[in-house]
C-alpha cells in the first residue's frame, strides 16, 4: 500500500486530506507540531508530533517508513491579521522551515513534494476570473509567504525534488464522515462569521456592497473541504504523469470556477437552515478587496478533478460539524 508523509496532518485541511487517502487505500503518516493542529485528528493514524525543521525527526520518519512515496507539506500558519502582527513569526514559520523541510526532504531522497498554497497571492481585486497565469499580488504578509514558498521551491525543483503547488481559494465545510473538520470553535471566515451570527440571533454584516460585482457584494470561490482533499489525492496518484524530468514544477488552482457573492452566500445558507439570517449593508473593512474566483481547467485537465458537491452542501456539512468538533475536541 502506498504512503504519504502529510506535513501539519493534525490540521483542518491536512486532517481531512489524510481521512481521503485512507478512504483511497493510500496510508498517511502524520508529522505535526500540534502548534494549530489537533492530537484527536491523529487518532487511529501513524503520528509524529515534532517540527518539520528537525531533521532528526524527518530521518527517523524516513527510515521507519521507507516506503513513502510523495510528501504532502500543509504545515504553515495560516491567518491573515496575525500575519500583519507578526510578519518574523510567519516568514520563520512559512518559509524559513519549509526550506529546512525541504532540505532534509532531499537528503531522503524525496522527489516528490503536494505544497499547499493559497488563491490569495493573485490581484484578485476587481472581482473577476483567474487562472494559474494571472498577476500575483499578494497582500498580506501571509499571502507573501505562500508566493515566496512556490517561488523558491521552482527553483529548487530544478535540482531538487519536484513541486506541484495546489493554490486552494475558499475551503468550507467538513469530512462527510465527520472525522475531521476546523477545529476553531469560531472561524473568522465569511461562514464562520455567519454561523456565529445565525446562532446569536443577529444580523450578518455584509461589509462592502459596491464592488464591481452583479450585487455590489464581495465575491469568493468556496470549494468543498472534502473536494479538495480529492483533488490531494488525485494528485498523488497522477503525480509522475503531471511533473517529469523537464517540467519539474507547476501550480494548479483548486476552486470550483465559479464565484459566489456575499448576498449569494446568505441566500445559500438561509436554504440549509429552518429560521433564516437577516443581513444589513455596512461599510467594507480596511483591507477588504472585491475578491475573485478561478475559471482554471487546469485542474480538470492533469488532475481530472472537478469538485462533487455544492455550496449547499459545504454549508450543510459546516453546521453538522459543530455538534461533533465539541464532542470531539476537549478544548
């Protein structure tokens, strides 16, 4: 049976991808510092609790487990106002330990490396498509971090191990099984946000209604955390088909190609659940952008993927996590 080494796979996405690659008869090893991961997100699996900079760590993994094929690197810091706060922090965590990682990644004869990047390093500011050529403007130390990664890891592919780098846009939802799903008790993501709101019995604040959209609200791509951990797998099962001896890197978005506004957002959750949310206009946030969504087939073309399930679902699976997450996670 196959195995992966899934960096940060104690967190929401790397959790979640693991619990895909069981399903896919593919076995994860987990290596996570359990800074943001979750110990109850190892269960049952193969676990290392450590720091992907230790290199000692990374040999024992290696050595323990000879038969690993591809290295799936989720491991970073992930939130965009602790980023502003804490720039060192985030380019330490980042970037400064990926190249580590990657270094003692070679030196086990690792040629084949998923990175786990971020739809956020495009100028997605005018709310329209993007695909894997448009012009990247990261805006947030955060986003920066995941630009500099892909660019440092193209040029080390030349002489290193190869890189496909997944930029994921807005991931929501939960495993389907419930094994895995955020473990934030209260995600400051536009969902998150609204739950919370919805629970509370308050309106949800649409921040920014003139954007250049078709209703003036912001627009995201929202992909299904479950579709994207397909979209792992796949890419692990196509890998040496996608990246050969001549094109030894490549970025492929992971969204579902077509935008949802904020209005649209609500009007979606409001299906899902039995006592609608009321909403009221106010004023964008400093930082806030129109947004964008990918109109990518390259996705569909190397990796076969399309994602399954609907915005609704996302929604559906994000509320029937909650029960579950402060069942499961002893905070």
């Amino acid at each position: 049976m196959e195995k992966v080494l899934i960096a940060g796979g104690a967190g929401y996405i790397g959790s979640t991808v693991a619990s895909a690659c069981l399903d896919a008869g593919i076995t994860p090893v987990i290596l996570d510092n359990l800074v943001r991961g979750r110990r109850e997100f190892t269960e049952g699996r193969t676990f290392y609790e450590g720091d992907i900079v230790d290199g000692a760590l990374v040999d024992r993994i290696f050595a323990e487990h000879p038969d690993i094929s591809a290295v799936v690197h989720c491991a970073a810091l992930i939130v965009v106002p602790e980023s502003v706060a804490d720039p060192i922090g985030y380019y330490t965590a980042n970037v400064t330990k990926s190249l580590e990682f990657v270094s003692h990644l070679h030196r086990n004869g690792c040629d084949r490396i998923i990175f786990s990047s971020s739809a956020s390093i495009y100028q997605a500011e005018d709310g329209s498509p993007v695909n894997e050529d448009s012009p990247l403007a990261p805006q947030s130390p955060y986003a920066r971090t995941k630009a500099v990664c892909e660019e440092m890891f193209a040029d080390i592919s030349v002489a290193g191990p190869r890189v496909l780098s997944l930029r994921y846009f807005n991931p929501i939802g939960a495993d389907p099984e419930r094994r895995t799903g955020l473990q934030l008790k209260r995600p400051s993501h536009a969902l998150g946000v609204l739950i919370q709101a919805h629970q509370e019995g308050r309106p949800f604040p649409i921040t920014g209604t003139n954007y250049p959209t078709r209703d003036g609200s912001g627009i995201r791509d929202y992909v299904h955390v479950w579709d994207l951990a397909a979209a792992h797998v796949a890419a692990i099962q196509r890998f040496d088909s996608i990246l050969t001896e001549s094109k030894r890197s490549i970025a492929i978005n992971l969204g579902t190609g077509s935008g949802t506004t904020v209005r649209e957002l609500c009007e979606a959750f409001n299906n899902v659940v039995s006592a609608p949310l009321a909403t009221i206009d106010a004023d964008p946030r400093p930082g806030d952008v129109a947004g964008g969504y990918t109109k990518s087939d390259r996705a569909a073309q190397l990796l076969g993927w399309t994602p399954k399930l609907s915005l609704e679902d996302g929604i559906r699976s994000a509320l029937e996590w909650i029960p579950v997450r402060d069942e499961l996670l002893k905070d």
